[in-house]
C-alpha cells in the first residue's frame, strides 16, 4: 500500500509544468483567441516532448506509462489551460483504443500525425472533431454535432478521470491569479491580500483544491488497475474536482472585482474551460449519482476498513 | 503508486481485527468527561497497553512495536472499525510524545515515553490562558528559575482531561523583560504538585471536560523543561503541528461516523430529502478523501518529507467535515435529535457527537487561524498586525 507519488512522476510532470509556462501562457491564449485557436507549432512541441505518446505501448513508439502519470499531465494541461487536443487524443483516446486491441492507429498518433475526437453517448458533441461546428462558452473549444451512439463504459470513465484531472490543474491556476492578483491591489491603503475575507476564501479553495487532488490520483490508479469500484471512484474525482473548480473560479472571480468580469482579464480562459470540463464526460448529477448507486445501493463495501475497496 | 495491501500488512490488520474484537468493551464507556467515564477510558488504555497496542508507532524501548505510518493507519482503521472508545491520553501519546521523540533528551524519554505508552501516566496540555487563546503568544504565567526549580505562577484554562489527568505540559515565560514569541519555555509538571489548583469547567453537554488550573508558586525540577529555556515557542509549534497534522484526528475515526450516517440514512430514507441524501454521499466522499490524502502525507513522511502548512488544511478539513455529519445526522433525526436517549436507551451518540464537533473549528487553533496561516504561508498573501 503506498499512495506516494513517485519523484519520476513528479519531475516529469513539473517538466511540463515548465514547459507549458514558458511556450503557452496567457499571451498565447490571447493570440489563439484573436487568431484560429490552433497552432501546429504547439502541438508539434508536445508532440516533441513525446506527450502523444505517453501511453502509447513502447512497441508502437510510446512512452508506456500509466494513468496515474497521464492525469499527472492533465493537470498541467489545466492548469496552462492548453487548448490542443492532447489530453482527449493521448491520455482518454490511446488508452481506449488499447482496451479494445485496437493498436494499428498508435504509432501515428505517438507520432502526432493522427488525433482521435472522441465520441461518445455523455456528450451532446465531439471536441476537435469533424461536423458542423457548435459554439462553447470556452473560445478555446472546437466542436462539432456528431451521432455519438458509442456508449463504451471505459472510455466514459477515461474521460471523465482525465476531465476531472484537467479541474484540479484548472483549480490550482485560478487560485494563484486570484493571489497574484489580491497581492497587487491596493484599496484603502493595503492590499486585497491582507483582509482576511479575502485570505479566507481563498483558504477555502486551497482546502478544496489539495483534498480533491489525492481522489484523483487514487481513482487514476483505480482505473489503471482495472478494479471492479474504479468507476465510483473517477465518479468521485469528477465530483470532488468540478467541486474545488467551480468554487475556486467563483472566488477568483470576486477576488477580482470588476476586472474579473471583463474579457480583457486572462481568468475568463480557465473560468470557461472549468465550466465546459465540469460538464462533460458525464455531469455533477450524473457522477454523484453513480457514488451514490454504489454507496447507498451497496454494492461498494464502505467503513474504516474499506478504505480502497 | 499501489493500492493493494502488502501480504504482511493483511496479517497485520487481521491480528488488530481479532485482538480489538476480543477486547473492545461491548458496551459504550461513560463519557470521558466525568469521574466515572474517565476512570474507564484509563483502565481501557491499560488493556491496550496489556496489547502492547498503545503506540504503535514508537519504538520498543519506550512500549511501542517500532511500526510505520501505514501500520498505524491500518491499526487505527481497526480500531475505529471496532468502536474503539476515545483515548484518554491522545494529548499524550499524540502530541506530546512525539514532541518528546524530537526535543527530549535520553533521561526524558525514559523516564516519559513509557508510562505514557502503557497508560499509566495521563496526560493534559497546559496552554491556553485566559488572555491567552488564539493568541498564544500572550501567555503571561510565570516560571522563574530558582537553583535546581522553576516556581510557577499564574493560570492554565480549557485543559482537557487537567480535571483529573497526573501530568501537564505547558508554557511558561521564563524571561520576564521578553515579549510574545520569545523567552517561553515548555515545561512538564506534575499536577498534584503542592501550590496547583483544578477547577473543572462544565462545558457545553454538562460535564466536566476541561479544567482551569491555577499555579501558586509551584516547584517543578529544571529537569523537567523540554529543549532549552527559551525554546518554547519553537517546540511547542512542532506540537501544534503534529496536533493539526497527521496523528490527532486519522481518518478511520470519520470513515466510521460517515459509514453510521449512512446506516442512519437508511433508516429515514422514506422521509429524508434529496439535499439529506447528498450531505450524506458528500459525507462519504470527504471522509474517504481525508483518508487518500493521509495515506499520502504518511507515504510522503515515509519517503523522508515533512509536513508544513498542509497540516493547517488537514485542521479545518476534519473538523468541518465532523461538524458537518453530525449535523446531517441530527437533520436525519427530526424529534429524536434532542433526546440524551433513545427509546430503546441507547446513549443518542449523534447528539453528543454532534456538541463535540462544535469544538472541533475552535481548538487546536481555530479555522480562522488555520485560513489566515494557510493564506499567508501557503499562498504567499500579505500579513498585517498579528494574525
Ligand atoms: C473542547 C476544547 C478543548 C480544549 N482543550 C485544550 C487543551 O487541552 N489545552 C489547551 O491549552 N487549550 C485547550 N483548548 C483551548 C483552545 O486551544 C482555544 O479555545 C483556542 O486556541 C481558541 O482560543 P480562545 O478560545 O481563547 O478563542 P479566541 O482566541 O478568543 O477566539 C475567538 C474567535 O475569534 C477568532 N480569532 C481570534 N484570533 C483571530 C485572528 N487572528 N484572525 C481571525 N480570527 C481570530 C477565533 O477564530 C474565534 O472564532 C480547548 C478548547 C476546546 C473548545
């Protein structure tokens, strides 16, 4: 039993972190949303660091890890609000196709020569998909309208662990805007920073952010495992992220006052990415309904000494 | 990352099932806030001890078994599984004795950590005073060095336990020119010691929980200081933080109570509302979120880290989530929530529970001060005046 995040998973995920700060911070966003939203420069940069690869098996050209580095990942990806289609095509897609033994796509896709829109029952849309296009509130999002009869349990669970992964990166960025932000206004004489309303809440939101993360940790490896309960426990992590990323944009935005409320102000990117992820693969009402299925219906034995049943 | 339990630790957790099934007392103690209740909690930490169960983690020499950190959770997961009664030396064996493992000195350890183990010395925490409460700093009893002794003067309030425990720990300004944070020190002190009065405070529930305790000229043995005159504040924040952080409160303790919500609900699922069964769902989530996350914290601890402001996060987060089942429960039970005792006359254990997670945001430093230390040492915002 050992619920440590390794120093190799969490170096890797800090050298995204780096990477993605330096090539894809707000300006970009900026410049994406004037111009296109796409950049093939940046895709091939994650292409470059062999992200498309990460769960593509080594025989096909892949990295070969696992879900719990792939969340990992998916947390940096929210929290540079990334708008490529990275985490849908190589963190809920590749491990999908594997499940079914459909490996032929793979060593295009590690390559970063294929993406895979993701199709599926939960979702009223594909993301970077073919179709005629429909609007998001993200203006980083591209979908389409598509016949989504696919009802594969797995990739459900896929996508909404790696939605739920996205929300707590998502939350975290939010929180340090809001900081940064309190530690630079000034009104009457101080900064926002220093009233404790202001520390509070964000206190508040750290609390959320840091005890939904372990969920979602713990449910990545659920699901790498193949354990009867991982889909309560993704439930879980979905609930508890949307939980910390809504709040967390709910007060990033207070914290700003007005200018949280202009477009001009770059939290309105991770604010609308929060609110599309808290949806999709499978709504709040729609996870908590499964935890409580199991929970209530019985089927999860529950207590001090099912700790990870 | 695994998720699967060692064979060993299998054994492990099936050799605490079996001892605390044998022993657990089948009826509930008398609550540890009277005479009565209190002498049972002692003799229970006796049988423990008996178990060599007392602390699991401290090492053999001092009446441990030398486990690690998931040892201890799975020992405390069996232990909550069983209904294992409050400790009534949890300032002892989970605050101070740590505190001793890393500021005291051989003799001290010796001398403490074993009969703290085996129940034979009970111990309460002497810090508040009453100009003294979040603002620890402020504490104005005095110990003045006199040859061999200190000579304490002045008055402890809101010790748990002090209206009957043996031994304190406190602190003291040994400096009388100092201010605040500096010329405290930590001192261990017999509370039948000649010059100590104990007044018990009834709380809230009507019993006696806690006490005031006043020090006219007390001598205690210089022996008795813990780290050097002086170094209070520092000992006495690492303390804090083993209070805040991983041991006082684990996890099995609000599995247990969020597994009895849910046996509750069942019960009232023909008249509970849909926003009952949701606080209780949530209830199940953030105990078993509690619990992923001390699993990572001990594996952290493990691996050689240490924790830091988190264990201010770990603070609010377990005590609103106490608080917050407690009150579902006592939503859940309509009419039968005021009842000291149901029909069948059953102690009704949600509403003791319920007046007992009251307490839970206000010690062990209150959530406002957990927010503003998480705010300014987590988050890097601004710090005005002394909060
Ligand atoms: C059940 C129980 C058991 C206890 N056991 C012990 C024990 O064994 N030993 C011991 O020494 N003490 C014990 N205490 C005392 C406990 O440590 C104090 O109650 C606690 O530190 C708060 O101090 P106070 O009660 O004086 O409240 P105050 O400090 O007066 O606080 C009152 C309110 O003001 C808020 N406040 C204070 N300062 C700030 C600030 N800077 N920013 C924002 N808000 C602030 C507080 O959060 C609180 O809401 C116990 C208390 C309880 C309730």
């Amino acid at each position: 039993m050992d619920m440590l995040l390794t120093e190799d998973q969490l170096a890797l995920a800090e050298t995204v972190r780096n990477y993605l700060a330096g090539t894809h911070g707000p300006e970009v966003l900026r410049r994406l949303d004037a111009d296109g939203n796409r950049d093939p420069a940046i895709w091939q940069g994650l292409v470059d660091m062999g992200l498309t690869g990460l769960l593509v098996p080594e025989a096909q050209g892949g990295l070969g890890m696992g879900l719990v580095d792939a969340a990992l990942i998916a947390a940096e990806c929210g929290r540079a609000c990334l708008a490529e289609p990275l985490v849908d095509t190589a963190f809920v897609g590749v491990p999908g196709l594997l499940a079914q033994g459909k490996t032929d796509q793979l060593a295009d896709v590690a390559a970063g020569r294929v993406t895979l829109p993701l199709s599926h029952a939960i979702n009223p849309w594909v993301a970077d998909g073919a179709g005629v296009a429909i609007k998001s509130v993200d203006p980083m999002r591209n979908l389409a309208a598509s016949a989504n009869d696919n009802a594969d349990p797995h990739l459900l669970n896929l996508g909404a662990l790696m939605s739920a992964a996205q929300l707590v990166g998502l939350a975290d960025a939010m929180l340090h805007l809001a900081v940064e932000y309190a530690k630079i206004r000034t009104q009457f004489g101080q900064p926002i920073g220093a009233f404790q309303a202001i520390k509070h809440q964000l206190a508040t939101c750290a609390v959320a952010i840091e005890f939904a993360k372990p969920v979602v940790w713990q449910a990545a490896q659920a699901l790498q495992d193949g354990r009867d309960s991982a889909a309560v426990h993704v439930s879980h992590a979905k609930v508890a992220a949307t939980d910390a990323a809504i709040l967390t944009a709910e007060t990033a935005i207070q914290v700003h006052g007005a200018m949280g409320y202009t477009y001009e102000v770059d939290l309105h990117f991770w604010m609308k990415r929060s609110w599309a992820l808290a949806g999709a693969w499978g709504s709040r009402a729609f996870h908590l309904k499964r935890v409580d299925d199991a929970v209530l219906g019985g089927a999860l034995p529950i207590g001090p000494e099912h700790t990870f049943a | 990352m695994h998720l699967e339990y060692t064979p060993e630790q299998d054994a492990f957790r099936a050799e605490v099932r079996a001892w605390m099934e044998a022993h657990v007392p089948k009826e509930p103690l008398v609550t540890l806030e009277c005479r009565e209740g209190y002498d049972q909690h002692v003799e229970w930490e006796r049988t423990l001890a008996s178990g060599n169960w007392g602390m699991v983690t401290w090492p053999e020499a001092y009446g441990g078994r030398g486990l690690d950190l998931i040892q201890w959770l799975i020992f405390e997961e069996e232990y909550f599984r069983a209904g294992g009664p409050n400790r009534a030396n949890q300032n002892g064996i989970f605050l101070l004795g740590p505190t001793i493992m890393e500021f005291g000195t051989d003799e001290q350890k010796k001398r403490f950590l074993t009969p703290m183990a085996k129940g034979e010395v009970i111990w309460a925490q002497a810090w508040s005073e009453p100009g003294a409460g979040s603002d620890m700093a402020a504490i104005s009893s005095k110990a003045v060095r006199d040859g061999d002794h200190y000579v304490i003067t002045g008055q402890k309030t809101w010790s748990s336990r002090a209206a009957f425990a043996d031994w304190g720990f406190g602190m003291f300004r040994t400096d009388p020119e100092s201010k605040r944070h500096k010329g405290l020190t930590f001192i261990l002190f017999d509370i039948n010691s000649p010059g100590i009065t104990r007044r018990p405070i009834r709380q809230l529930h009507g019993d006696t929980g806690f006490a005031e305790l006043f020090f006219d000229e007390v001598r205690v043995p210089v022996e008795n200081c813990l780290a050097g005159e002086g170094e209070g504040w520092n000992v006495a924040m690492a303390t804090a933080g083993f209070e805040r952080g991983l041991m006082l409160r684990s996890p099995g303790r609000f599995q247990a109570t969020a597994k009895r919500l849910v046996d509750l609900y069942r019960t009232h699922e023909a008249e509970a509302s849909p926003a009952a069964r949701e606080a209780v769902l949530q209830a199940w989530m953030s105990a078993q979120a509690y619990a992923y996350n001390t699993y990572a914290v001990a594996a952290k601890i493990m691996a050689g880290g240490k924790i830091g402001a988190e264990a201010s996060l770990n603070k609010i987060f377990w005590s609103e989530l106490d608080r917050s089942m407690h009150r579902t429960a006592m939503q859940l039970l309509g009419a039968h929530a005021e009842l000291k005792r149901f029909d069948d006359g059953s102690v009704n254990q949600w509403l003791e529970g319920y007046i007992f997670s009251l307490s839970g945001p206000i010690y062990a430093g209150s959530n406002e001060v957990q927010r503003n230390i998480t705010a300014e040492r987590m988050l890097g915002l601004p710090r005005v005046g002394a909060g």
